[in-house]
C-alpha cells in the first residue's frame, strides 16, 4: 500500500511530465509561444480587451501566473479550486 507521501508525490510528477513540461524546459521560448496564444483566445474572445492589452503594450508574461498555477492563485474559494483542478486533470493535458 503506497505511502500517503508516496502517492502524492506521483500525482505532482504526473503532473509535472504531463501537464506542465512545456513550461519546465531550460529556455523561455516554448513558453513564450504558449503564452502567445493566450492572446490569440483573448482575440478572439474579447476583441476589445485585446486591444486594450496591445495598446498597454503587455507582453504574453502576464499569463504566466494563470497557466502555471491553474488558476488557483485568482481563485478565493477553495472548492472553485478543487472544481478547476479536477476539470484540468480529468482531461488531456492541452486542456
């Protein structure tokens, strides 16, 4: 029977390989792209906040929180937390 320690541990390095490698490499620049298309959803999605964003002259970093902590950082409640992470986690990483 695995360990409680043990079996979290699995679950972050699953994570970790399957979800976030693109953003574990040694350069920013799989990153950067990644994050390019974040602004390309917003685009598309919001035209005018897109345009407000090039017009402040924002680079694609300011998604950086988002992706990398799912989210949860925004979040207050807990349970919109838990709700967020079993969604990423139930579906294929480019979710």
């Amino acid at each position: 029977m695995l360990s409680t320690y043990m079996y979290c541990y699995r679950c972050v390095r699953r994570v970790a390989h399957y979800y976030l490698r693109d953003y574990m490499q040694s350069t920013m620049q799989q990153t950067t792209a990644i994050l390019e298309l974040v602004f390309l959803v917003i685009k598309h999605v919001d035209k005018r906040l897109f345009d407000f964003i090039v017009e402040s002259q924002v680079n694609s970093a300011v998604a950086a929180p988002w992706i990398l902590t799912w989210f949860s950082h925004s979040l207050e409640q807990f349970a919109d937390v838990a709700r967020l992470y079993d969604f990423f986690l139930a579906y294929p990483p480019i979710m």
